[in-house]
C-alpha cells in the first residue's frame, strides 16, 4: 500500500505546537506550577555563586574559619533546595502529562474509527499505528522536559546575564559577545532540521507497516519462500532511516559544536581579562569567582539550546502528523442527501435508484465502477448479485452499510434514505458478511456477538453458530471462550468464514448482505449451512453475492452486474434460458467475458 505523505512546507513550530493546547489546557495549572518551581530552582542555583563571592571577598580574605564554615553551610543548604525544587517539579508534571498522551491517543482511535473507509484505502497502517505511538510518546516527553526547560533555561540566561552585568559591564559584555552568531546559526539549523526529522518519521511509519505486513502474511512469505526478499526490502528500509537518523546527528553536532565553542573562547576571554584587572587592583577576586561561577552555571542552559531546538523540532513534527490525521472529515453522521420517506407500496425493502459510483480518488475521466444502478429488492427476498469478477459485485455491497458514499442517486431501506439515517441508526438494521472474514484478537464468543447488540447472551451465541455450522466452536479448548488470536489465522479459512456468517446473522438484521459467504466451504459443510440459511432469509430481505449455482438457489431472483450495470433481472431458470452471460457465467466457462481489473 503506498505511503500517504504530507508535501513539507514552511511553518512555524510555535504555532503548530500551540495547536496542542486543548489537550494541555486541562493540566495547565500543574504545568505552570512545575515551571514555576523549576525556574524558582535555577535562580536558587545562580544565587550560590553570590555567596561565593561574599565568601571569597570576606571570611576567606579575612581568614575567618568560622565564616568559612557558615558560607559552607549556606552553599550547601541552597544545593539541597535547588534540587528538592526540580524534584517536585518532576513530580508535578509525571501524571497530568500521562493523561494528555492517553487523552490523545484515545481520540486519534475514535477519529480513525469515524473516517471512510476511502481514507483507510489510502493510508498505509504503519503510518496510522506510527502516529499513535511513536509520535504520541514524543510528545509526551517534549511536554515533560523541553517544553519546560526552553521556558526555564530562557528565564535563567537572562536572570544569570543580568547577575553578570550587575557584577561587572565590561565582562559581561564579553560573555555576550557570541550571542547574534549562536541565535543566527540556530534559525538556520531549526529550518534543515524540521525537513530531516519529517523525513525521519515518514519512515519510521514505512518501517512500522512492513514488520506488520511481514507478520499478518508470515505464512504466505514462508510459503512462496520469500523470506529473503522481504528481510531485503527491510533492511533497505532500515538503511534508509539510518542515513536519515546520521544527517539528524551531523546537524545536531553541528549546532552543538558551535553552541558550545563560541561560549566557552567567550568564557576563557572574560577568565583572561578578569584575572588582568584583579592583578591590577581593578577587580575583588570574590567578583571573578562569583562572574566565573554564573558563567558556568550558564553552560547548561546554553548548551541545550539544540538539544531543546531537536526535541521541540521533532514534537512540531509529530504534531503536524497527529493533526494530519485529525483534520481529516469523518463520517458525517447524518441525515444528508435527499432524505425522506417513499410510499411503502413503492419503495419498501432494498431500492438501488440511479446509483452511481466513483472512487473518489480515481484518476479525472475514467468511468464509474458502478453506473445507473437501479435495483428492487421486494421485502422479505433474497436477491442474488452475480457477475464476472471485476464487475463492482463487492463495491455494490458495500455502498448499502455506507462503507463508501454514493457519488449520486440513492438507496432506501423500507422508503427511508441511507443518508437520512445515522450510521448507527443503519448499521443496526442492515448486517454485512464479507467474503474475506476479518476476526479481532477476541474469544469466539465476542468475535461473533460483536454483530449483536448489547443485550445479546449465550442463546443468541448458539443460535447463530448453529445457523453458520460453527459447532467446532464448542470443542475448542475453551469452546467460544478460545483466544482466535490476531485475524483469526489459528482457525482455518472456512472456520472464519463460518465465524464470520455467525456475526452477521447473530443480531437478527432486516436487512442482510452477503458477500459470497460461503466460498471457503467444503460441499458436504456448503448444503449444510444453505439449508440453516434458508431459514434466516425467510421473512428478511436480503442481498447475496453468489458465484455457485448452488448459492444462486438460495435466492428468489438473481441481479446480474455486467460493466457496472445492471444487466438483468430474473429467476435462476429465466436467466439461464434468456442471458447468454449469465449462463456462462454460471456453467464456470473461463472463456467468457473480457478480462478487467478487479473492481475494489
């Protein structure tokens, strides 16, 4: 699946970060608190050198052991509060800051449960699953540290300049002579480094979607021996990210290189000069240790300018990520389109009127998959849709839960437009087997009363697995309450297949679309489950994609779709009589018909 890609422009990392505001809002209180702490802590630590110089300038100059000891002890006792200070800081922020990761993980998985079933065709899942975790988690540790710290290392630098420039101007402004040609050369490594750590993270997510596509199809990679071309396409992957993540490290060694040098040569010229005016008498020995002293106690908060510069880079990023998923328009919930209620001697049961359809990300020109569809299913039918493959059978289906939206025309359930309803509202009167059954990580029992409402219990569960022949269940090592493990590859096909027919019928739907259901089923298992079958579809209109005869006579009148038309209706008999397609079609003659690309 190709990987869904964002074009980098140029933005601002401030106003994308602000953009987490209503997530951080609800913690705000916490978080100015642990920045105010965390500042109160660095000014604690700038007033040591003060009594350093008191200390130096006094009880030392004066050989007074005594004052020695108590400025000792004053040194001491402002060490023990700096970092009783950034200890409660750490504490304010673990919790609140856990809720905020857990607060947007929670509404990135509602979100992508509301989008179309378009945007999911598009996305790859290593993407989706990379923003969920990997960009989730940066951001969480961007709120706990640098956030806070750009925020405490500024205050510092200024509190510490201005300190310096109160003990003396003239080595104050040595100090300060690199800061244009520091503040310069970070704009520009802001600007390369936001491009690379995009970069980096698209890739993560093509990383993240090959290892699961490699673990989901295990068995068709050990099948077809293939385990070396995809351990090839891995580890050129892996390459990739790796020169990636060295160009992140180049540029970070870049900037820390010219972060460091230029403060310390400032701070070997102002050593150089300080201790010329204290030969001379121009300056007390107390006041260089003390300017000395702030100096270096700047050296973190300068040095950290790129490291805080990456990490609020890459947090930038991962929110651009975040919200590229989020800005995204779900499902619109209802009631859209036309709407209204048909009279119900016109328009009850299923009724396909002028419907077209194209996907919306087709190529401009190319022509629907499905065109002028127009289709009755009379209350309590079973209608079976059979055509060649490629013919839009399955995109037809799909287009009645509104896992995709009609491009025109319009579909009512007993008169009532799809689109006048909620999703909810629909998907519980209409119930969807497909013909590739997809089972969660769940028990039996819950993978088949997901198609049930809440109030479904233990006899619903048998009755559908009685209808679906799924009694193998029960002798499962826990019967329905066994793991079936992720997408069900512990079962084998017609067992999911089966499953999967469970949970469409479980729930009793009026409406019931099938989309060849039992395709994964031996004969003997096949008349079984048709004869149970019969049973469910009398009395409820339904729709089957049927591809055997013998499916096809579960039905009351068959639909044949030809070029994403409908090119006749009528009984089994009728057609084979009148439709030379359809009899082909149905006599399994491979000779038959154009080949076309597998409608999606």
């Amino acid at each position: 699946m190709p990987t869904q890609r964002v074009t980098p422009k140029e933005r601002s990392a401030v106003r994308t970060l602000l953009r987490l505001w209503p997530y951080v809002r609800p913690v705000r209180t916490r978080l100015l608190a642990a920045a105010s702490v965390a500042i109160v802590a660095s000014c604690v630590g700038l007033v040591i050198p003060l009594v350093l110089k008191w200390l130096v300038d006094g009880p030392v100059a004066d050989r007074d052991p005594a004052g020695v000891w108590l400025g000792a002890l004053y040194v001491l006792l402002l060490g023990i509060a700096e970092a009783v200070l950034f200890g409660i800081r750490r504490w304010l922020v673990a919790r609140p800051l856990s809720r905020v990761e857990a607060d947007m993980r929670a509404d990135l998985y509602r979100h992508l449960q509301r989008l179309p079933v378009a945007f999911h065709d598009r996305w790859a899942s290593g993407q989706l699953l990379s923003r969920g975790t990997t960009d989730l988690m940066l951001l969480r540790q961007f709120l706990a540290f640098p956030l806070t710290f750009l925020l405490v290392n500024g205050v510092t630098i200024v509190v510490g300049v201005i300190i310096m420039l109160a003990q003396d101007a003239t080595l104050g402004l040595v100090i300060l002579g690199p800061g244009i040609p520091v503040v310069v050369m970070c704009a520009v490594f802001e600007r390369r480094y936001s491009q690379v750590a995009r970069r980096a993270q698209d890739q993560v997510g093509d990383l993240t979607t090959v290892v699961e596509e490699s673990v989901l199809g295990i068995r068709i990679i050990k099948g077809f021996g293939r385990h070396r071309s995809q351990a090839r396409a891995f580890g050129e992957l892996s390459r990739t990210l790796r020169g990636t993540e060295l160009e992140k490290a180049r540029l970070l060694a870049w900037i820390w290189a010219v972060i460091v040098t230029l403060p310390e040569v400032a701070i070997g010229a102002a050593l150089v000069l300080g201790t010329v005016r204290v030969a001379n008498g121009d300056l007390s020995a107390g006041t260089l240790v003390a300017f000395l002293s702030i100096a270096l106690a700047l050296r973190w908060p300068v040095d950290s300018i790129g490291f805080l510069l990456a990490i609020s880079q890459e947090a930038a990023t991962a929110t651009d990520r975040f919200f590229e998923v989020m800005d995204e328009e779900p499902e619109t919930e209802g009631p859209g389109g036309p709407g209204g209620r048909s009279p119900k001697s016109e328009d009850s049961g299923l009724r396909f009127q002028g419907v077209r359809f194209r996907y919306p990300d087709a190529p401009s020109g190319s022509p629907p998959v499905l065109d002028h569809i127009d289709l009755h299913i009379r209350p309590g039918e079973t209608m079976a849709l059979v055509g060649a493959t490629g013919s839009g059978k399955t995109t037809l289906t799909a287009l009645i839960p509104r896992l995709h939206e009609l491009s025109s025309g319009r579909i009512t359930l007993d008169g009532l437009d799809i689109t006048a309803m909620s999703r909810q509202e629909l998907r519980s009167e209409v119930a969807v087997a497909f013909e590739e059954p997809t089972l969660f990580s769940a028990s039996v029992g819950e993978n088949v009363l997901m198609g049930a409402p809440d109030t479904a219990g233990e006899q619903d569960l048998e009755r559908a697995l009685g209808i679906a022949q799924a009694g193998f269940a029960y002798s499962l090592p826990q019967g329905t309450r066994t793991q079936v493990g992720e997408q069900g590859l512990s079962l084998s096909g017609g067992q999911r297949q089966r499953l999967a027919l469970a949970r469409a019928v479980v729930g009793r739907p009026r409406f019931l679309v099938l989309d060849d259901p039992l395709s994964a089923l031996d004969v003997h298992t096949e008349a079984a489950v048709e004869a149970a079958l019969r049973r469910v579809l009398d009395g409820t209109t339904a729709l089957v994609v049927a591809h055997r005869p013998s499916t096809v006579l579960l039905a009351d009148r068959v639909a044949l779709l030809s070029g994403g038309r409908i090119a006749a209706v009528g009984t089994h008999q009728e057609l084979l009589r009148t439709n030379a397609e359809y009899a082909h079609l149905m006599s399994g003659d491979p000779g038959h018909g154009e080949d076309r690309e597998e409608a999606r």
